[in-house]
C-alpha cells in the first residue's frame, strides 16, 4: 500500500487517501481473520480439530496475524497471516479435507469482494444524498478489490501459498516432495517479486476480470 501511496503521491486526494487506509485496516482485522478461520473451520468440519486446539477458530485478529506479514501488507499491499495448523491424517477423506481446507480461505475472500459490492448495489438503490454515496463507492469498492486481490495472490500455484496446496492434490507425492525440498528459496523468490511488484501486473489483470464479472452480476 505505501508503494502504491508513494508511485501515485500526486493523484490520491485526502479523502482517498483516508478511505484507502479505513480499507487496509479492515483487511487486517476483518479479511485476514475471516481468511483463516474458514480454512480452521473447513478443516475442523473434515475432522481435523488442530485448529481449534491451537486457539484458531476465532474472529480475534491477534490469534491469526504474523508481524511481518502484516508490515507486507501496508508496504506492499499483500502479505499473510500465519498458516492454521492442519494435520491431514485427520481427515476423514485425505484429499477432500485438503481440497477444501485450503480453497477455504481465498473463497472466503471472494465471497466478501461480492458482498461489499452487493451492499454497494444496494446502497445505490437507496438513493442516498451525494455524500453517503461518495464514501460507500471510495470504501467499499477498495475493500472488494483488495480482496479479490487477497484471492487470486494466494490461489497462485507457488508454495507456501494455498493455491499449492490446492494443485499438490492432483501431483504425485514425488513431485510434491521435490518442490518443497526448494520451499524456501521459492518462498524468498516470492517475496523479492512482491518487493519489486513484480506480480502486480498479472495479479492487476486478473483482479480487474474478477471485478467486472461481479459488477455485472450485480447490474453495476
């Protein structure tokens, strides 16, 4: 966020600007929360308890955010909370509980990028003085991108991401054990592409069509 912030310093009026931190503060509190309780909860309701033994089946934001990954965020505009303790083998069926365990958390994400756009919607139905108007589009609007943003960066097919978790079901347990010999340098690789915004491009684009698939549904 202090990138974007910095490289359109001369376009962000005061309101924006307000409305954007507003935005980034309820993904701290509200999306990254949200994001690992449906991965404890999905897991929890495989037959995994791990989760709810370590305290994770909560809103509480400080039983899920990592320092770091929250510092990524406000620099970079994403970053992770820290991983929910799974243990597969408790899983009444191995590869569902893994599927749906980790698709849990990005599903999460899309589901509340469209809930802000449908209370958006619903808020332009009411017809409300320009002001209220104003706000609802500046934030709401924000904390959907942001969100659908969330998604699409942890659905990417790179470990430690969920979207690896996601595919390592349909690999051979060889392939998947090769990749995460390499997990750390992958995972440094990540970070210096985040570092140098070298994903936003395609993450941008992609955002961009999931955005404009939910407004049309929503009649935008």
């Amino acid at each position: 966020m202090i990138m974007y912030l910095i490289q359109n310093r001369f376009n962000i009026d005061f309101i924006n600007l307000i409305f954007i931190f507003i935005s980034y503060a309820l993904i701290i509190l509200v999306a990254l929360p949200v994001h690992e309780l449906a991965h404890a909860f999905t897991a929890d309701r495989m037959g995994d308890s791990t989760a709810r033994w370590n305290g994770r089946l909560t809103m509480n934001p400080f039983a899920h955010l990592d320092l770091i990954g929250t510092i990524m965020i406000f620099v970079f505009g994403f970053g992770y909370a820290k991983p929910v303790p799974v243990n597969p083998r408790n899983f009444k069926n191995y590869k569902a509980g893994m599927f749906l365990t980790s698709f849990a958390g990005p599903a999460s994400n899309l589901v509340m990028a469209f809930l802000s756009l449908l209370i958006l919607r619903i808020v332009l139905l009411l017809n409300p003085v320009a002001i209220v108007i104003i706000i609802m589009t500046i934030f709401l609007r924000q904390f959907a991108l942001i969100n659908i943003t969330l998604a699409v960066f942890n659905l990417l097919p790179i470990p430690p991401l969920d979207g690896f978790r996601i595919i390592s079901n349909f690999l051979s347990s060889k392939i998947v054990y090769y990749i995460e010999q390499y997990q750390w340098y992958i995972t440094m690789g990540l970070f210096l592409l985040i570092a140098t915004r070298g994903l936003s491009g395609f993450l941008s684009v992609i955002t961009f069509y999931i955005y404009n698939f939910f407004s049309i549904i929503l009649n935008f």
